[in-house]
C-alpha cells in the first residue's frame, strides 16, 4: 500500500476506534485517557503491533500540536475573575506539591542508599505534572455533568502553572550536582531556565496582546477558526524555533486572549471543537509508545520512586490547601489528581542523562516505566479525587 493511503487509512481507522473507546468510557468508570492509552498499548509494538512505522514517526509532531492546543485552552481558564476566586489556591497547592515532591522523592531514595546526586535529580523530576490528561478528564467530567467542576478548574489552573515550578527546581537541581561534584554552582541552567520561563512568557504576550484586539473583526463578534488555529500554531512553531517552552507560551497566549478579548471568548471554542481528535490519536499513539517491558527495570529504586511522588503530591497538595484554607475536598482529595506525568519528565531525564551520562541508563529506567504506571493509573485516580473533591467543596476547614 502507498504510503499516503496508509497513512489515511490509519489515521481513520484510529480515530474510528478511539470513538468506540470514548463511548465505552462513557459507560464505565474509566476515563478515557486511560482507556486510549490501553487501546494504544494493545495494537501497539508491545501488543499486536498494528500500527506502521511511517504512521509512528509523525508521532512527534502531533504530540506537539496536541500540546500546543492543551496550552492554549487550559490558558485561557487563568482568567482575573477566576484567580481572583483561587489564586491564593493555585500559588500554594502547586508550589508546596512540587517543593515536597521533589524533597521527599530525594530523601527517600538517599534513605535506601541511592547517591545524593541522583536522587536530586529523580526528585526534581518527580515534581512535574503532566496537563493533557488532566485537561481531557476534566473535560470528560464537565461534559457528563453538564456543569463546570470547581474541582476541576481549580486543578488546571494548578497545573497551567506546574510547567514554571518543574523548570525552577530541575535547573536548580542540575546546578547542585554540578556543584557537588567539583565544579562549582553553574549558571547555566539558572539562565536556560529563566529563558524558556521568561522569553515563553514574552513570546505569548507579543502574541497573545495583538491577537485579543485584531481576532473576531472579520465578522463582527466573532473571529474565524482559521485565526484561531493561526494564533495557536504560529505560537507553537515560534517557541520550538526558539527553544523555549511551547506549554508555558501558549498558556500565556490563551490566558491573554481570555482577559483581554472582551467582544468574544470564540478561539476557545473554536480550538475545543477540533482537539478532540488530536486528542485520541495523541493518546492511542502515545499507548503504543509505553514500553511495559520497562516496568520489570523498576526495581527498589524505581518502587521507592513511585511512591515517593504518590505521598509527595498528595502530602504536598494536602498542605498548600491547608495554607490556602481550601474547601475540605480539596484539601483531602486534589493531590491525588496531580500524578499523570508524561512528555516533560522524559524531556528532563534526557537532559540530565546528557549531562550527567553516568547516570543515563538509571535516569531513563525509572523515568519512563513509572511513566507508563503513572499515565494508565494516573487519570483514573484524577477522575476519582475530582468527583470527591467536588462533593467535599461546601465543608470549609477549620
């Protein structure tokens, strides 16, 4: 078969079967990314191998616009009326997570004799979380109740931020073990971290400011879906040029339409209407992509890993809540929705395996087989923490 006819057929018969996936997990308790990501797994190189090569190696870029889009609506959710509600929320829940995910991540793996250089850096990366899960579970919960989930927003607003405190520690961190073994504390990395915070940051403005005023004049009220998607993909491709991060630049873009387009809210709905199918075939593809041979590599370091972060994020939210005086289900239950942990951990553990390659097969190991855990169980657990913190949101703290 030609290339171009394989190429359309599996992308139909994808988005065909990820529709039969998204209604069973209509009529179940699972979630649909886990349900995705199962399927992928199935047909995928480590199950009946279905899905071609020549299909497999645009998973990249569909990963990436995929994310882009994510950005860009959970983005636009950081409006002023909403932070205003939660600000004081978001800012304690996503610092105090990440800061004891990462310190007891390490301390854990120090306890059990793993060197002090590595177990800096698995907690660093243990501190973030991945959004593209998160926003489809929400959605998916939304969408049944016919409501907004308080719960619900309040966790992506947490994780639109997750991105600025994941850079902060990680470059933090590989400045320590710069140090640590002789060569003195390395800007460096503070200034590669400040770059892909801060010029993300000015890139979604420059882009995000014009954008608000020039959107919807086309026809009055309302701009076109091709502006939309413009908007969306010149940020993207401008931040990958750039090296900076595309998550936090498209954020800012999203988040600046939102507040400063005040004669319409259409490029949200506009990008909702077509991410959908970006969606499944991101998570069929990244299912199939899950190396479960990888879990038997986990070992005591890997186990003390998982459960390093599961307490860290959970013990982390539970006290950023109470710092915050969150509702009663919030604080009980939202850290459990914070352990989905996909592109940006893998991302980091390269970086730190170049260079620190001493430590690059056992960086890589634990990295990528909790991914796998942590993807499937992941929304699961968001799915269940989200419904409970909801029904807990009238019981204030004491």
């Amino acid at each position: 078969m030609e290339s171009s006819a394989l190429f359309l057929s599996t992308l139909g018969a994808l988005l065909l079967l990820g529709l039969l996936t998204t209604t069973l997990a209509q009529r179940t308790l699972l979630p649909r990314v886990t349900l995705l990501l199962l399927f992928g797994a199935l047909i995928g190189g480590e199950g009946f191998d279905l899905i071609p090569d020549s299909f497999l190696r645009h998973f990249n870029l569909i990963a990436e616009i995929t994310l882009i889009m994510v950005g860009f609506l959970i983005g636009g959710k950081l409006t002023v009326a909403q932070l205003k509600q939660s600000a004081r929320e978001v800012f304690w829940i996503s610092a105090v997570a990440a800061l004891v995910t990462a310190a007891l991540v390490a301390g854990l793996l120090v306890l059990v004799g793993v060197s002090l250089n590595l177990a800096i850096l698995l907690g660093c990366i243990a501190s973030a979380t991945a959004p593209a899960a998160l926003l489809d579970v929400v959605g998916e919960i939304e969408r049944q109740r016919g409501q907004p989930s308080r719960a619900g927003q309040l966790l992506l607003s947490i994780v639109a931020i997750d991105d600025f405190w994941a850079l902060l520690l990680f470059a933090l961190g590989l400045s320590a073990v710069t140090a640590i073994n002789g060569g003195g504390m390395d800007a460096h990395f503070f200034s590669h971290a400040a770059w892909e915070i801060f010029a993300a940051l000015a890139l979604g403005l420059a882009i995000g400011i014009p954008a608000a005023f020039l959107t919807g004049r086309a026809s009055p009220g309302q701009p076109m879906l091709v502006e939309a998607l413009g908007i969306v993909f010149l940020c993207g491709g401008l931040a990958i040029w750039l090296e900076v991060s595309y998550l936090i630049a498209a954020m800012t873009v999203g988040a600046t339409i939102a507040n400063l387009a005040s004669h319409h809210d259409y490029p949200f709905h506009a990008i909702e209407d077509i991410e959908s199918p970006f969606m499944v075939i991101f998570f069929i593809l990244a299912g199939s992509t899950l190396e479960l041979a990888a879990l038997q590599a986990l070992g005591v370091m890997g186990l003390v890993y998982l459960l390093g972060r599961s307490v860290g994020k959970y013990l982390g939210a539970w006290l950023g809540a109470r710092i915050a005086a969150s509702d009663t289900g919030v604080r009980r239950w939202l850290g459990m929705a914070l352990l989905p942990q996909a592109g940006v951990p893998i991302g980091m553990a390269l970086v730190a395996a170049n260079q620190f390659p001493e430590y690059r097969q056992v960086l890589l190991s634990v990295v990528v087989s909790s991914t796998v855990l942590f993807d499937i169980v992941g929304p699961l657990l968001a799915r269940l923490a989200i419904t409970r913190a909801d029904g807990g949101r009238s019981q204030r703290s004491s």
